[in-house]
C-alpha cells in the first residue's frame, strides 16, 4: 500500500511590516520636509540659547571712564603715605608711562596676536578645542587680552560655556569702541599678580620693590609670567616654578622679535632676586582707629573700594618712636617678672627637612647695598616642619627675611649649648649668647624672684627658637657677618605683659601717636581707646586741681601728711589710707610738695574735705569721659579711664584749661578730591592766651625755673596781670579756669623737678606730669607733657594680675615715655609754659608756706590764683598760722 504523498505549499505567506519599518518608510517619504523643520527648529533653538546668553550685556561705552577699585589712601601730618585700606592694591598708571618691555613681556606671554585680530583668536581657540578633545578637559586657555578684559571687567570668572559665548560676543564689540592701546591699558592696570597686588606697577613695587618704569627686561619676564597663575606661579612662594615661567616668557619675547636671543639667555641666567619685604611701617594701631572711624561713617564697601583721601592727625616721626618706646619697655618689663622658654622647640628630623627651603628663600631674596640678610623664625611650627613637609610652600613662608642691624630682634634657631654659651644660626650669620646676656631669665614668677640660671642649659638647648637681639659695638654686626665672625646677642621674649601709649598735640588735640599694645598681629585690642583701667595716683591732679579752684587751698597751703581714719559717707565703711612706703610719712608739709611725692593721706583728706562731686566735676570738665565713683578712695584713683581720655586731660591743663576733644581724623576727600569731612583745630577764647607780660619776660630769658617774672624782692606778689584779683566766678561748662590750670601745672612741674617722675629731668626742659601705680600694682601709669605735647603710658596685664610688688609708674611706665619724648621733642626748641593773665607769684618758705623773708636761701618761687597768695611773711607769722585743724583731726 503506497504512502499517501503530502503537499507543502510552494506560496510564502505575506509578512507585515513591523511599526520601526513604517517608521523609516513614512521619513523617506517625507525627508525633506523634516530636514527643513529641523533646521528651522535648531536655528530656532540656537537662536534661543544665544538671545538668552547675550541678552541684557552691558554696553562698552562705560568703559573709557574707567572707574577701577581704589583702596582708600591715608597720610600723616608730613604728607607721607602712612597707610591704606583696600580690596584690591591698585595704582592706576597711564599707558604712555608703561615701558615697551613690559607690554611686549605680556603680549609675548598672553596674546602675541593682539594687534592683529578683532579681540577673538578662533585659531586659538580652535587649537584649545582640540586638545580639549584628546586630554578630556578645555582648561588650555585660547583667550586673548580682550576677552580677559571682558571677563575681568563684566563677567564671572569661573569657566563656563555660558561665559565664553558671552566673552565671544563682547570681545569684538570692545574692539569697536575702544582702540587696542586703550584695551591694553585696562589689562595692564586691572589684571591680577598675586598678594593681592593688581596692576603692574603694583605688582613690580611687591615683587622688587621699584616702579613699574624701572624694570629689567628679566623683571618684566617675571611679572608677566605670574599672570597665568599669580599663586603658583609667585616668585615669593614659589621661585623655581616661577624662574621656568619667566624663561617661558623670555624665549617666546626672543621668538616674537621683542628682544635678542642673547638677551633672553642672558635674563636665563640671571637668579630671582625678588625685593625684602621691609618691616611692617609703623601705625597699625592708628591704622585700626582710623579705619574703624571711616567703616562707621561711609562704610566698609566704600573703604576699600572708592578710593578715598584721608589726612590724619599721626605724625610718622612721633608714632614710630612711641612704637619703639613701648616695645622696648614691655620687653624689659617682662624680664622682671621671668624666662617663659623658647618659641619653639625643633627636633633634629624637622630641622633637616626645613633647613634647605629656609636657605633657599633666603638666597632669593635681594639686599640693599652693604647689607647682610638674615632669617627669622618667629612664625615657625614644629607641626609644619614634620619630615615630608618639605612639598609645602608653608615652610618658606614661616621663614621671613629681614636686614641685619644692631639691636634689632631676630627669631634664631639654637645649634649647639655649653655651660657657657649658646651658638645662634641666623641664616647668613651666627650669633653667641653668653651666660651674662641670659642672667634675667630665671623661671618665671611675678610675685618674687627665683634664683638667675648657673648653666646655659638651664635656659636653652639645641633646636629651640629663641628671640634675640643683635648687639651693637664697635665692629657692627653685618660686618662681623661678613667677616665670618659670631655676633654677641642678648635674649629676648616677647611679652606676656601689655601697654599702651597717646600723644596728643596740646594745642590742635591731634592725636600724633597711638600704641595700643605690644604687637598688633598678636592682639588687636587697642587698649590706648579701649582698656579701661584705674589711673591711680595719676587721678591726683584733678584732686589738687579742684582743691586750687575751690580758692581755699593754694600750692603753698600748708597740710599733714598723716594716717587718718575714715567713715565714707557714700559707702558706710571706714577706710585708713596709706602712703605707698606704708608706715612713712612726712608731717606738714606744702601741698605742692605732697603732690610731688604723691601722698595719698592729702590726697584722701582733700577729697574729704571738697567734697566727692567738686573731684569729679574737675575731672569731667577736664576731659574724662568715664563714670566716676562716688567714694572718698576716688582720692586714690579707684575709677576707671582710658587711656586717651586721661591724656587729652592733662592736655586740657597744659592748654591753660582749654578743652577741646582729640581729632584722630582731620579730612576726607573723594577720588575726585571733593572734600566730605573737615576738622580744624578749634581755636582757644581769648581769656585762655598767655598774659603779654609773661611773653616779654619770656622773650628777655626768663629761666624755665621761674615760668612768670620774678616776684617784688621784699617777698611782696608780683601780679601778672595789671587787672585787680577778681572773686572766684562761675565754673565753666568745659574746661577750667586759665589761671587755675596754669597753677595746677606748675604743681606738676614739682612732680619731675624733684618728685617721683625725676627720671624725666634728664630731658632737660620744662615738662609737667603724674606718675601712677594703682592698687596691688595692677596698672603702672606716667602721663605728662610740655607746652606742645601731651602723653600718657600705661603698663599692665590684661588679665588684671599683679605687675609685682616692686613695679611703679616711675619704674614701669616712666622710662617709655621719656623715651618718646625724646624723640618725639628732638627737632623742637625748649619751650616754657606760659601763664595766662589772673596769676600772680611769690617767694614762699618751703617749710611754712609764708613770704619768705628777702634774704632766704632756700625760698621758692611759687604761682598762684591772683587774690590767693600769703600775705604774711614766715619771719612774722599770724597767729593760728599751723596748718589747716581739719588736716590734723581724727575722722
């Protein structure tokens, strides 16, 4: 039986197309109407995208009125710049004074093709794309100095896409409004160089210390090539990045044209030589005042950007010796209370590691003719030196370069210590310390001495740093440096304890100098306006000041120096006063010479006995600011003052009573020179000028003894004033009476002339003051002044700790401000004090305060309030004439 045959059909069924086959089908149909719509979208999209990034960008036109970020310049009583506030350092140049070499060095290092395109280099960018490409990153640059003024001026700086259109747009809209000089001329002012320094001349005075005009073909190199990266690139930070980017710079100068291929190699092979930085100038203190002043009274934005004119009342002279004076006296202040160690301590490891980069900077850095270059340390941080930390730009920059000069301070690095001495590296010099120079520092303690070190190495050992001071002799110590030879060095440290020192100009109230502690990068608290201390006996003359206005009490008033016993009425509680010396006092005596010696039982008895009120209504119109309290030990110097105040009082007593605020700002100007602020001196009434006979006597060599004419010879007072004694008046609402002020300045006098401020005779000319130590020696105070300049030092720790038993405003305060002034008076003729008209004289017994007879030895020439000299002589006393009952009772 056959097997049935199956039959397969030979027809393939029909299959449907899939949906992305329909898809390609419908396109191909339809593909030119599509590439049409999506050309009209993209061109629609494009259109959008650059319509909304170049929307709303700022017109050019506003750039030839080129408004830059001016930092607010500062200038002293001389004319100098003394200092400035600023956002961006600036000095705007004109075009024409920018020497060729440092254009072409720019244009050679950011755009050679300036001059020659239309402000866009789409070569470059171009080339930048694609290397963007093959390295995955755009960030090779391609702008020119058009776009950078662009992005400088109007955009953000960070990259973006964003941005570079914008900068495509309006890099050849700049063009068209501006000429490529004036283009250049904007770069080359408004561009960044680092420390922030903008602007090449600028850059050239921080890089080398001279104006942009007098650079070298190398320098100008150098400064160019920090452009492309002011930080890493900064021959400061980084002089070996920074010599192969000024070689850069020099090849290309060469292959452009700008100079010969022997002067570019020649530049090669010159070695950086980046100028000192100089100490910091004087006035950091005033710097802060003054700058608080303006931020209150325009702004801190408008400081540091719109380029204000401010003349202050700081002579540069006066603030620098004030500077040095208190740095010199807290210093020596501090080796009384103890050695507190080294600066730091280095092991030999960090040592190693840090020693090559310190040599390094230091051989970068270019001396002065005839100097000797030496490091110092003082910023130095074992944890920054650890061994690996060699990489970091930090270790060069804890090491400052600095000239080396006598008695000038130096942080030293310890390399080896015998019983005897101690060997110093400076750098380009060592030093010796002797057992003899290290003799004050014994362990510290205030309260009481320790014994002095037996052995240099009770005091240092190898890798400490420590602070000396280079000592000068003979053979000075650079060119002992350069003969190779150890320099003597004494030990240094910086202080734990403060100060603060005002000068005021008497007659204008101009502050000339401010010091408001030891270091203003160490602490910024400006204790001359801020501290709030208590004067002490510096607080007497007030106290002695209300007793001569009062009318009952004169300089000849006879008074005891004795141990009373007090009931304060404000407080309840009794109160005994002493003298400083404890259980010594005097008996009777003047009450001028009890203000020489600072007796503090007067003190207390004429406080008691005037009254709380009358004290500190005298002080009030004398020019203290603060809240007195109201208690008997006001007498004692118990409220608190600034500072400032305290010394523009006493400025109210050397200007005959004339009061008047002190004036730290004199003017403002805008850029423009449009004055926004004035201050004159105010000027004194008429009733406050010295009295014409004084002037003549003055004029015909009247000695600085005897500040008025000398009196009758039979003892009667010689009035200076024709006009009869007038009755005590109506006190002033400011200030005090002429004729009282000019009194109590002459019982000031007293105080240096044989008193407790004797150490400020060795001047040599008529000054008046008040030394003052408050309770527990916690303040050490010496204000004083001449006929021109008032001020005032205080001494003591901002913690409020004792300064120690044997520290006084005569020994601790008083050798500063006879420093100052010295220097402070040096360029000035002695001048006299000069009394005002109601003042008469008299020869006076010092032991009675009567007449003294016609042909007394020890007779003195006291002034006094007209109407209120003795009348009787000491030969014929009147009866009852022992001094004052209230003075020798009980209370």
């Amino acid at each position: 039986m056959e097997t049935p045959v199956q039959h397969v059909s030979a027809v393939t069924p029909l299959a449907l197309p899939s949906p992305l086959a329909r898809v390609r089908g419908a396109l191909g149909r339809h593909r030119r109407p599509l590439a049409a719509l999506a050309i009209a979208l993209l061109g629609l999209g494009g259109g959008g995208f650059l319509w909304g990034a170049t929307h709303g960008l700022p017109a050019f036109d506003t750039l030839k009125d080129y408004q830059p970020l001016l930092a607010t310049r500062v200038y002293g009583v001389d004319g100098s710049e003394v200092f400035e506030f600023a956002r961006e350092r600036r000095t705007v140049v004109p075009f024409e004074q920018i020497p060729d070499v440092v254009k072409k060095a720019v244009l050679a290092s950011e755009d050679a093709k300036f001059y020659e395109h239309g402000g866009v280099n789409y070569l470059a960018i171009a080339r930048c794309a694609v290397k963007g490409v093959f390295r995955g990153h755009f960030g090779c640059g391609g702008s020119t100095i058009t776009q950078q003024v662009v992005k400088t001026f109007l955009l953000q700086s960070e990259w973006r896409p964003k941005r570079k259109l914008k900068e495509l747009v309006l890099a050849p809209r700049l063009e068209r409004n501006l000429s490529k000089d004036e283009i250049l001329f904007l770069y080359l002012n408004q561009i960044y160089f680092g420390h922030r320094r903008y602007g090449v001349e600028e850059a050239s005075r921080f890089y080398f210390g001279k104006g942009v005009r007098q650079l070298t073909v190398g320098e100008a190199a150098m400064i160019a090539g920090v452009v492309q990266s002011p930080e890493r690139l900064s021959p400061v930070k980084h002089p070996q990045a920074a010599k192969e980017r000024q070689k850069y710079v020099l090849r290309r100068m060469a292959e452009e044209g700008f100079i010969s291929r022997q002067v570019a190699e020649a530049e090669m092979a010159r070695p950086i030589a980046v100028a000192r930085r100089d100490e910091d100038p004087p006035g950091a203190w005033y710097a802060d005042a003054v700058r608080r002043y303006l931020d209150e009274a325009y702004g801190a934005d408008r400081v540091e950007t719109d380029g204000l004119v401010v003349d202050v009342a700081m002579d540069p002279q006066q603030q620098r010796a004030a500077e040095e004076a208190m740095e010199a006296q807290l210093r020596a202040v501090d080796k009384r209370q103890g050695w507190r160690g080294a600066v730091a301590h280095l092991e030999p490891g960090q040592v190693t590691g840090a020693m090559p980069l310190w040599r390094e900077r230091l051989k970068a850095a270019q001396p002065r003719a005839g100097e000797v270059l030496v490091w110092d340390l003082g910023r130095v941080s074992p944890d920054d030196v650890e061994p690996g930390a060699e990489n970091h730009g930090d270790v060069r920059r804890m090491m400052r370069v600095k000239p080396l000069l006598p008695e000038h301070l130096y942080d030293g690095l310890v390399t080896q210590v015998t019983d005897r001495s101690a060997q110093v590296d400076l750098g380009d010099a060592r030093g010796t310390l002797t057992l003899a120079d290290v003799g004050w520092a014994r362990k510290y303690n205030p309260a009481s001495a320790t014994a002095s070190p037996r052995r240099m190495k009770d005091v240092v050992k190898p890798g400490d740093v420590v602070l000396v001071r280079a000592l000068g002799g003979k053979v000075s110590p650079a060119e002992l440096a350069r003969a190779g030879k150890p320099i003597p060095l004494a030990l240094e440290q910086v202080p734990k304890v403060q100060g603060a020192l005002v000068a005021v100009d008497v007659p204008s109230r101009g502050i000339r100098a401010l010091v408001g502690g030891y270091d203003y990068a160490l602490s910024q608290f400006n204790r001359a306006l801020q501290a709030k201390r208590q004067p002490g006996s510096a607080f007497k003359p007030f106290v002695w000041g209300a007793a001569v206005e009062s009318r009952r009490y004169t300089p000849a008033t006879l008074v005891y120096d004795t141990p009373d016993l007090y009931r304060d009425p404000w407080t309840g509680k009794e109160w005994k006063p002493q003298n400083f010396e404890r259980d010594a006092y005097d008996g009777p005596l003047l009450l001028k010479q009890a203000l020489a010696h600072s007796k503090n039982t007067v003190s207390a008895k004429l406080v008691d006995a005037l009254g709380v009120d009358a004290v500190i209504q005298f002080a009030h119109r004398s020019g203290v600011e603060q809240e007195l309290p109201r208690t008997l030990s006001l007498a004692l110097g118990v409220g608190e003052v600034t500072p400032l105040e305290l010394v523009n009082a006493y400025a109210t007593i050397a200007a005959r009573g004339f009061a008047a605020r002190p004036v730290l700002v004199l003017r403002v100007r805008d850029r423009k020179g449009q004055v926004l602020e004035e201050h004159r001196p105010l000027a004194a009434p008429e009733a406050y000028a010295p009295a014409p006979a004084v002037v003549q006597a003055a004029a015909t060599g009247t000695a600085p003894a005897a500040p008025i004419p000398s009196a009758d010879p039979n003892g009667a007072p010689a009035a200076v004033s024709p006009a009869a004694p007038a009755p005590a008046r109506a006190l002033p609402e400011t200030g005090l009476e002429p004729e009282v002020a000019f009194v109590l300045a002459s019982m000031m006098r007293d105080v240096i002339d044989y008193g407790t401020g004797q150490a400020a005779r060795a001047l040599g000319r008529p000054l008046a003051g008040k030394t003052g130590t408050a309770q527990d020696h916690r303040d050490a105070w010496f204000v004083g002044f001449s006929p021109e300049l008032a001020a005032g030092v205080w001494v003591g720790f901002d913690s409020h700790e004792p300064l120690g038993a044997h520290e006084t405003g005569a020994g601790a305060a008083l050798p500063a401000w006879v420093s100052f002034m010295r220097e402070a008076l040096s360029r000035r003729p002695p001048a006299d004090f000069q009394a005002p008209a109601g003042v008469e004289l008299a020869r006076v017994d010092p032991k009675t305060g009567l007449l003294a007879d016609p042909a007394a030895a020890d007779a003195v020439l006291v002034p006094f309030v007209s109407g209120t000299a003795p009348q009787h002589s000491a030969a014929e006393p009147p009866p009852g004439s022992a001094p004052q009952n209230f003075f020798m009772d009980d209370h």
